[in-house]
C-alpha cells in the first residue's frame, strides 16, 4: 500500500475508473480521495449507490490489507453502506478505512465518506473481510 501511494506501483484500477485514488496509509487506516462525475449517475441524475460501495469497500478493504503477513491476501465477504446525504458532483470526497480487528481467518473495518473541505458526513460503511494465504 506504500509503494501504491508513493507510485512506485499503480493504484487500484477501479479508482481510475471511478474518479478516486490513494492518498494515505497507516497500519490499520487508508484514505481515498475522489470526485464524483456525471459518468456515475443514475438515472435520475444522483450519484450511484454503486461509486459510494466501491469508495468505501477500497478504503476499508485496504485499511485491512495493511494488517497482513507477507504473503496473505484478502478478499471482501460482505460489506454495508449507509448514505446520509448525498454527494454532489464535483465535490471532493474523502473516504477512510479503520480496521476494527485484524484476526487470522477475518478482517473487520469501518469506513466514513466525508466532504474534504466541508467535513460533512456522505456515507458510512461496514466491512467483513476474508485473510487467506497467498
């Protein structure tokens, strides 16, 4: 996750597509920022439930991958997001993954959505990941 945020290494490709992209990494934290364009809108012009999912599973799925062993990898079982407010366009978001508990077979982290400038809460998220030898 270091080497993704220093661009020693590509960032997730699914931050490409949906407009965010890594900005910070802890042990057991990791931040995302993004904008949300026209190109993820449903059709009645909001932003898809779908760009708050995929903001929220990256940060908290990668929060929980910085608590791995070398040769671990993990994958999502289940996560939840609840939206509060909805995201303009254009606005820049920031979206942070906490682990809440990194055991051996599962990861645990929650996730806040938030206006970069203007601190407002957009969305929350919950996450169970799967750890599993690589």
């Amino acid at each position: 996750m270091q080497d993704m945020q220093a661009g020693r290494l590509g960032g997730p490709p699914i931050g490409e597509t949906l407009g965010f992209r890594l900005v910070s990494v802890a042990c057991g934290e990791v931040a995302f920022e993004g904008v949300a364009k026209a190109g993820v809108t449903n059709p009645m012009g909001g932003v898809h439930g779908g760009w708050y999912g995929a903001i929220l599973d990256s940060c908290m799925g990668c929060a929980v991958m910085t608590m791995l062993a070398r040769g671990q990898i993990y994958t999502t079982l289940e996560y939840k997001v609840n939206i509060t407010r909805p995201v303009p366009l254009g606005l820049i978001v920031r979206a942070v993954g906490r682990v809440s508990h990194a055991g051996r077979k599962t990861g645990v982290a929650t996730g806040e959505l938030r206006g970069a400038e203007n601190g407002k809460l957009y969305a929350t998220g919950s996450t169970t990941c799967l750890i599993m030898d690589g």
